[in-house]
C-alpha cells in the first residue's frame, strides 16, 4: 500500500449485481436475419404462389429495410459482444415496430401472423429488467391497438375483400393485449427467480472459495506455529546465553535484550495462532467490549511512537453505545486495518466511530499518500500487495487485507475502501444493527 497517489478512487468489497448485459448482439443479429428471410419467404408464396392481392413493394421495401438496419449493425457495432438493457430494448422495440408495419400492410390483427407480435416480448421479458419489459408491453399494446383500427385490409386470394365483424375484431384485440400482459408478467417472473438463483449460487461459489483459501491459510498458520517454534526457542536461550556472558556495560547487550524480546514475541503470535477457534470464548467478563476499547485493544500491538493515534467516537441518535464481541475474526481484522494504516501513514492516523438504531460505522484514515489507482479496484484478492515492489526483499505476501476482508464479512461487516480528501487511504467497515453481542445480550437478559 506504499506508494499511493492522491486519486478520487473508491471500491467496495461486497458482491454486487452484475453490470454487462445478458443479451449478445449476435444473437439479435442473427434472429433478425432469421426473421427477414421468414418475412421475405411468405410474403412470396403469399404472392407469387397463392396469387394473393397484397402491397408487395411496399412490404418487400420494409423487410429490406430491416436487413439494412442488421447490415449497419454489424458494421459499427462489431466488436461490441453484449449489450445493455437499454441498447436492447431499442433493438428490440425496431423489431417490434417493423412486424407491425408490415401487418398494418396485410390485414392488421386479423393477420394469422399477427400473434407474432408476442416473440420480441417474450425475449425482453426473458432477458431485460423490469422497467424495460414494461416499457416494451406498452409499445406492443400500443401497436395492437393501432393495428385494431388502422390497416390495410386482409389481402384476397381468389375472392373478394375479406371482412371481418367487429365483435370479432374486438375479441382479436382483447386476446392479444391479455396475452402481452400475461406472458410480459409471468415470463419476467420466472426469468427474475432464475436469475435471482443463479446469483445466489455466483455468491455461494465466491463465499466457499473465500472459505476454502482462508481454511488453507489457517493451516500453513497451524505448521508454522509448530515448526518454528523449535528454532524461536533455541533462538531465545542462545540469546540468554550470550547476554550472560556479556559484561553489563556491553555495547551488545542492548541488542541481545531485543533479540531475546522479538523472539519471545513471535512465540506469543505462534501461540496465537496454534489456539483453538473454541478456546477463544471464555466467556468472561470482556468477551464483550465497547467500540472504543475493541479498537484501542486492537491497536495496541502495533501502536508506533512516531504515530499519533486519535480514536474518536460521535453518536448519531440517541440509541446506547455498540458493544461488539471480542472474537477473533473481528480483533484480528480491526488490528491488521489498523496496522497497516499506522505503516503508511507519516505522522496520524484517526480512527472515527460512529452509530445510530441501523448502524456502526467504523473509519480508519491515515495521512499518507493514498491507495494506488492500480490496486484499489482489487483489494481484498489474495497475494496483492504494493510493498512488493517498494520494498522487495521484506518477504510480504500480500495477505494483510484479504484476511482482514474475510474475518470482518464473517461478522456481517461491509467494507469499502476510498482515498479521501487531503490524500491518505481511507477505509469504512459498517455493521448493521443489531449487532451479534447485543441480540446475545437481549436473549441473556431476557432468559
């Protein structure tokens, strides 16, 4: 995270709607064809075999119309695969409105091909929102309803004009306009459960991979604990050794008191780490903190004098204070943030609380150069780190705030990550109310 410019960037780690569209344009191109080769097919045996009195120009000149349209699509628009909902839709409402003209030309809704007029419909139903298939239902009912009092009469094979009572007419007009409404609202429907499904199966699939590297890395954890903690025992009597050697006004000493400190620190984390997820919970008296002493708990080990830590907390409303559960998920979480905002940062980092009867906000701002444009888009992925390249050699796996991510979504937690203003890095952890602690408490207390 070194190395970060001052930019208006922001990124949000939670799984959202997908954004590209759902229809391809080859497809539409290619039913388009598909429909001016049916078009121009029976409008020709009509004609030329049935010897039916019809507009054949006229028609023939709206069919090539529409394969001009499909021509032009495919030459500008050729190396766009997929299209939004409302490119769509204006695909889609063309369509529409060329079968209707060329029922309009040969008998209007009395027309047997008149039931075409469902098939864009049901595509958009299928694949658009709500608000565009609802937009389309109006255009299609719209053109019923012309076609119902304008158009062309029914073209005559070997008679006279056919006509037709207005009693039936009315019954073609009610039949088509119920059957828009119906399949637009059933189809949309089922399409949006399918849908719905297939975006939680996306989500259960992300969350598992989530779950499994997680699981993966609390087992390389679990092997380091054990393996090093051999050599960081060796480590610490070698240096009690030589300390004891040593004269007590030795240059050395000094050095061989901070070897002896940082081994027995890293067998405290190894600890830690070898503890068991259930041994965690005592159940004593502060397995429950307020935010500002979670927080200032979770600085603690990573607290630098060169930087100035200020945690403030301002409610919103008049609702009590947030006690959040002092697990592991979310002290390992809040402290990795932390430590790697007090890395960056030159001289303060502010940590603002704030909370209402909906939620707990959670900021944590530093005063360096900001997030990197390249990153920001990408954090909370596994084995991204700037300090990579910053500073090679240092060994950073570019763990820190994917584990972070992990940990406080377990809790409920949403994350986002911003550069503010004055151009340090900013990130927002929100907890919707009520917390985990507190409906825990409720039940407690009600028992």
């Amino acid at each position: 995270m070194s190395a970060r410019p001052r930019l208006p960037l922001r990124h949000t780690v939670h799984p959202g709607r997908r954004s590209f569209g759902r229809i391809r344009l080859r497809t539409l191109i290619l039913l388009r064809w598909i429909t001016v080769c049916g078009q121009t097919t029976a409008l020709l045996v009509t004609s030329v075999v049935a010897d039916a009195e019809l507009p054949l120009a006229q028609c023939l000149a709206v069919v090539a119309v529409s394969a001009l349209v499909n021509l032009a699509a495919i030459w500008q628009r050729r190396g766009e695969l997929r299209l939004g909902d409302r490119d769509a839709a204006i695909y889609i409402g063309y369509d529409l409105v060329q079968l209707s003209v060329l029922l309009f030309l040969t008998g209007g809704l009395v027309n047997p091909f008149s039931v075409l007029l469902l098939a864009p419909l049901t595509i958009s139903a299928t694949a658009l929102s709500r608000t565009i298939t609802a937009a389309l239902t109006g255009l299609t009912i719209s053109c019923i309803t012309v076609l119902a009092i304008w158009h062309y009469p029914l073209p005559a094979i070997g008679m006279g004009p056919v006509t037709f009572p207005f009693t039936y007419n009315l019954g073609l007009w009610m039949a088509l306009t119920l059957s828009a409404a119906i399949i637009a609202a059933y189809v949309w429907r089922v399409a949006d459960e399918a849908r719905r499904l297939s975006d939680a199966v996306a989500a259960s699939q992300m969350a598992l991979a989530r779950e499994q590297r997680i699981s993966a890395l609390g087992a390389l954890a679990a092997a380091a604990a054990h393996e090093l903690s051999t050599p960081l025992g060796t480590i610490a009597v070698a240096a009690t050794e030589i300390r004891r050697d040593l004269p007590p006004d030795s240059p050395e000493a000094q050095d061989i008191e901070l070897i002896r400190d940082q081994a027995q620190r890293c067998r405290e984390i190894l600890a830690e780490l070898a503890r068991r997820p259930e041994a965690t919970g005592s159940g004593g008296t502060f397995d429950v903190l307020p935010l500002p002493a979670l927080v200032e708990e979770a600085a603690g080990p990573h607290r630098d004098p060169a930087v100035t830590l200020d945690v403030s907390m301002t409610p919103r409303d008049a609702s009590r204070p947030p006690m959040l559960p002092r697990s592991p998920e979310l002290m390992h979480g809040v402290g990795n943030l932390l430590q790697n905002a007090i890395q960056h940062a030159r001289r303060r980092v502010d940590v603002r609380g704030e909370w209402s009867r909906h939620e707990v906000r959670l900021s944590i701002i530093d005063d360096g150069t900001g997030f990197a444009p390249g990153l920001l888009q990408r954090l909370g992925e596994p084995y991204l780190s700037a300090r990579q390249a910053d500073t090679p050699g240092k060994g950073h796996m570019g763990l820190g705030i994917f584990i972070a991510s992990t940990l406080l979504e377990r809790e409920g937690a949403q994350l986002s990550f911003l550069n503010a203003g004055h151009g340090g890095a900013q990130v927002l952890i929100r907890w919707p109310r009520p917390l985990r602690s507190e409906t825990e408490e409720r039940s407690t207390w009600w028992r």
